[in-house]
C-alpha cells in the first residue's frame, strides 16, 4: 500500500478555469502561465489542462524545450527571458518567446547571429521595481531591439504591483497604466498587461486593461490573488486537493500536551487523530493550532505543531472518525486560499511547495481519496 497522502490534480477545473479567464479578458489572447511547475500541478498536467490556451508563459528554460519535447506547438514564452547569450540559439529552433528586461539581454541578442526570427516581449518597469526598463528608456530599448535583425514582433509588457487592490494608495493600478502608456506612445507591437488580479478586475476596469494578452497564472489553479474575495466569488474551482487519512487516533485527558514543543494542551478528555501528511509533503509547518482541514466531511482544525511527516488535528466534532477516516488538506470542499491565510501565507507558495514525494493522480473532483 502506498502512503495514502496524495495530490489529486482536476484537470476539468483548469479548462473550467481558463474559461472563465477568458470570459473576463473575451478580447485578449491568453498566456496560461505554468512556472513553477504549473504551480506544483506538474508541467504536462498543466499543458493537458490549458491545451486551449494561445501560449504557455514560464520561467524555466529547460522546462520549455520540455513543452516542446511533449508535442506543444502552440506559442511559448519566457517571463525572465535568457539567463545566458548560450541560450539565444534555442529560442529561434524551438520558437520560443523571450522577454527581454534589461540591457544585458538585448546585447545577447545583437551578439548571436539568429538563424530564424523570433518574437520578443519587451518589459517595461511602471513601477513594480524588478524587472523592466523605466519608462523613460524604454522607446531607446525599443529601438535598440528593432534594429537587431532577427527580432521580428516586439510586444510591450509590464507587470502590476497592486492589481489585487483596485486603488492602492502608494502604487493604483491606473498610474501603472498610465506609465505604460506614456512610455509606449507612438511604438508599434501588440500589449500585454494582467496577471491574475489584472484579469479578475477587468470587468471594472475594462477600458484601462485593454490589451492584446493576458498573462493568468493563479486563477487557472483556483486560487486568488488576494484582496478579499474568494474563488468562489469569482466562479473559479479548485485543481489541486491533498488528501490524505487518519494513520492513529489518540484519547487525551485534561493537561495531554501533542507533538513537538508540547504546544498544544488538552483541556478536558478528547480525540486526536494523527494524519499522513508534515511538512516534508509541503504542508505549511506554520499552520498554527485552528488552521481548518476536513475529516470525514467533517470541518476540523489543526492542533499541535505539523511535523515532517505527520501532523495531528482536533476530532472532537467528527463522529465516526476511526483510523482510515479520509482527510482533505485543502481542495475539493476547502479553498486553498483559507489554509494559507490561517497559515499566514497564500495559496500560490502551497501549491508551488507540494513535495516530490506526494503522490499525484488526475481524477474529477469528488473523486479523490
Ligand atoms: C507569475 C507571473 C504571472 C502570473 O501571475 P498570477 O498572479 O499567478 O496570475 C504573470 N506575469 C508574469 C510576468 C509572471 O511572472
């Protein structure tokens, strides 16, 4: 028998998804964006799961021939562009995109000879502060590129710092447009602004967020960017449900401590069932006692401290629990992003940290454990 924890990717849900990306963005082309792993779902998960989507965005260079080698022919493109001028002749024989962020990438570029055109995004940096060229250098990049030969379509990308927050009050949504604009004006080439949040405010912010490509990434996996709805509001499924079972119940009386540190005290006689799943499996180690998991249909919270490979939880409100009783960490019946935030973190570093030890399956939801 394995280890009964695993990962049960919905692939449904992704398509599902993407749709709904679409619905929000209907005059934009979407990039689904699978770094990271497709954010822990596994890249040929992901590729199955936005088999519609225009182009596929990542970080990961050895990971895009991967797309390649798994039959993608669809756009791809690279959201750091090349770490290296040896990685230039790979965009133009496996048709990949590159953004281009900074001086260094464009001197790869004029140095290495292409054999074949290739397309570029170019970044421009409104605010965001990582990557990009400030406003106003960007039309001297621009020209710079557009002299290189072998550079055939150059589209003009930026990145939103707030866009969970419609009006952050150091850095709004719209001064980054209005960045953006004033340091494309006049250069051709299609654009490309939204990341999830971006997308999810198009609806109010239609006009503004106008562009050629949309870039979403955590929406597709059903979780939110933050800023106070949930997915569910947004009509997003989850893709992603760890589950697991009770491996060991244990009966406390009043003044039983649990686990490591002895942080949790039994304040009168009660259940605790141990469950197959720690940190080692990418559970947050941080969940403190209350972070809320389902057994046996039954919403229950965390007590004592995750360990590595184990981690205990309250079954006082659940009947029949029994060694066997399935558990779901998060997913199906428990948003990502609920875990995360009583774990004081969000839904994108859950599902990137889920362990390589996990067993992954692809099933509908209702189907897993
Ligand atoms: C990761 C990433 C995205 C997707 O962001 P989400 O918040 O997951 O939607 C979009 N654009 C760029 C450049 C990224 O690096």
């Amino acid at each position: 028998m394995p280890r009964p924890l695993c990962a049960t990717i919905h692939l449904d849900s992704m398509q599902h998804n993407l749709a709904r990306a679409r619905a929000c963005a209907p005059q934009s082309k979407a990039w689904a964006v699978v770094k990271a792993n497709a954010y822990g779902h596994g890249l040929e998960r992901g590729m199955k799961g936005f088999v519609l989507a225009d182009g596929l965005a990542l970080i990961e260079t050895d990971n895009a021939l991967r797309l390649r080698e798994l039959g993608w022919i669809k756009p791809i493109l690279l959201l750091e562009g090349i770490f290296d001028v040896s990685d230039v002749p790979l965009l133009a024989e496996h048709n990949i995109n590159s953004t281009v962020h900074c001086i260094e990438q464009i001197k790869m570029l004029e140095y290495t000879q292409l054999y074949r055109p290739i397309d570029v995004h170019l970044k421009m940096n409104t605010g965001m502060n990582r990557l990009g060229f400030r406003p106003d250098e960007y039309a001297a990049a621009y020209k710079r590129l557009r002299a290189i030969p072998g550079v055939r379509h150059i589209t003009h990308m930026t990145h939103f710092a707030n866009a969970d927050e419609l009006e952050h009050p150091r850095l709004a949504i719209s001064e980054q447009v209005r960045r953006f604009r004033a340091g494309v004006e006049g250069l051709a080439g299609e654009r490309s602004l939204s990341n999830s949040a971006g997308v999810l405010h198009q609806e109010v912010l239609a006009q503004e967020l106008e562009n050629d490509w949309v870039r979403p990434g955590i929406m597709l996996y059903g979780g939110t960017p933050g800023g106070g709805r949930t997915a569910q509001d947004f009509g997003l499924r989850p893709t992603m449900t760890l589950s697991s079972e009770i491996i060991a119940i244990q009966q406390l009386v009043a003044g039983d401590t649990v686990g490591y540190g002895s942080r949790f005290e039994a304040g009168g006689p009660m259940q605790v069932g141990v469950v197959a799943c720690g940190y080692a499996d990418g559970y947050p180690r941080h969940a403190p006692h209350g972070t809320p998991v389902i057994v046996d249909g039954v919403r229950t919270s965390v007590v004592g401290r995750v360990s590595m490979d184990m981690m205990t939880v309250d079954l006082t409100p659940v009947r029949n629990a029994r060694v066997g009783s399935k558990v779901t960490l998060w997913g199906d019946g428990l948003p990502i992003d609920e875990v995360a935030s009583a774990a004081g973190t969000i839904g994108y570093e859950l599902m990137c940290a889920l362990a390589p030890r996990v067993r992954v399956s692809e099933g509908r939801m209702g189907t897993h454990g």
